[in-house]
C-alpha cells in the first residue's frame, strides 16, 4: 500500500498523540473526579478508545530506536492492527482469567478498536486527502 506510506510521523510530538493525551489527562483529573454519578464512557470506554492514539507512537518509536521500524512513516495498517490485536487479547482475556485483574467487556473490544480506526484515519489523512481530491479531479 504506497499510497498509505506518505509523510513523516513525529511518534511522540504528533498531533494525534498529543491531543488524545491532553483529552486523557482532563477526563482523568479534571472529569472523572467531579462525576457525582457513574458513567460508562468517561469512567472506561473513553481511556479504551485512546489506547491505540496514545500507546502506539510510544511503542513505535522504540522499534524506531532500536531498529525494529526501519523508516519515519505514518502507522501502517498492519502496525495498528497486530498492536490492537495484541491488547484486546491481553486487556480482555489474559488480565481477566490469567491475571484475576478487570472484567471482560466486549463493549471494550469495539472502543479499543473503534479508537484505532479513527487514529488511522487521522495519520493516514494526507493521503486520504489526496485521494479524495484525485476522484474529484476530472481526467484530461
């Protein structure tokens, strides 16, 4: 997939990352303690739905240092798909049963994954965009 792998992305100083964390630490200490009543989305899905936003730069960076990610680009598919994969095993089978920590919610499945999707659309938005502007573009 050429066209998916446009640009350069800055892991740690990218916008994407930069604000889903701003948007976890105002729900973490600026909402959730002020919340009189429990609510489902500020109290779990919303840290889910950032998990892939705000863990996958971290992680893709270190493969960068340590020469596991040969090259600068936006996060392929594949990438955000395999670590998605990876934490849904781990946060809703191997913590709950293995470790005896949390509950299995599959509404957990559908945030992380739903978090992912939108995140890829926002890294991969250079070429989105261009796409969009080659199907509008009538042929000479």
């Amino acid at each position: 997939m050429p066209a998916e792998n446009s640009g350069t992305f800055r892991y740690w100083r990218d916008p994407v990352f930069l604000i889903s964390v701003a948007v976890y630490a105002l729900n973490r200490f600026c909402v959730k303690p002020h919340l009189h009543h429990y609510s489902p989305l500020f109290h779990g899905h919303l840290d889910d739905i950032l998990t892939t936003p705000v863990a996958l730069p971290i992680y893709l960076l270190v493969y960068r240092w340590i020469g596991l990610r040969p090259d600068d680009l936006p996060p392929r598919s594949w990438e955000i798909g395999l670590h998605v994969a990876v934490w849904i095993v781990f946060f809703e089978w191997f913590g709950p049963l293995i470790l005896h920590v949390g509950v299995y919610d599959p509404m957990d499945d559908w945030s992380i994954a739903g978090g992912a999707v939108v995140a890829w659309a926002l890294w991969q938005r250079g070429w989105l965009t261009q796409a969009a502007r080659a199907k509008s573009t009538p042929a000479s």
